[in-house]
C-alpha cells in the first residue's frame, strides 16, 4: 500500500490487526483523493455516500489484489 501502513504494521504479528491498519490507510489515502479530484472537477459530481462506497471497493481491490506484487518482490 504504502510507507506509512508498512511501517506501522511492520512489528505487528497479528494478520488481522495488519489488515485492519493497512486498510484504514488505504481507504483514507483513497477518499483523500477521490475527494480532492471531485472538488476541483466541475464534470464530477459525486455523493459523498458514493465516495465513501468508492474509496472502500479500490481499497479492499488493492489489498485483495495487490499483495501479488508485493510477495514476488520480496521472495525475489
């Protein structure tokens, strides 16, 4: 995801509590911007349910998804 979610779940040994931080930085990480992208489009018009809803679908794909890459680099 990131540096700060990496480093933040660096010492924790529990997979669910890693989840959960990894997911929290994501999904904020993830509003910021489609926040940020809304607010200065005039095309854009989103909900701020729709954000919401939004933010937490990419966040769960990156982690669901995303790990992919991640677990390649570090076995290489």
């Amino acid at each position: 995801m990131g540096a700060m979610s990496d480093l933040s779940t660096e010492k924790i040994a529990g997979k669910v509590t890693t989840f959960v931080i990894q997911f929290l930085f994501g999904f904020v990480t993830n509003w910021i911007v489609i926040f940020t992208v809304n607010a200065f489009m005039k095309s854009i018009d989103l909900s701020l349910l729709a954000i919401l809803v939004l933010s937490f679908i990419i966040t769960l794909f990156e982690l669901v998804f995303g790990g992919e890459k991640e677990k390649r680099k570090k076995v290489a």
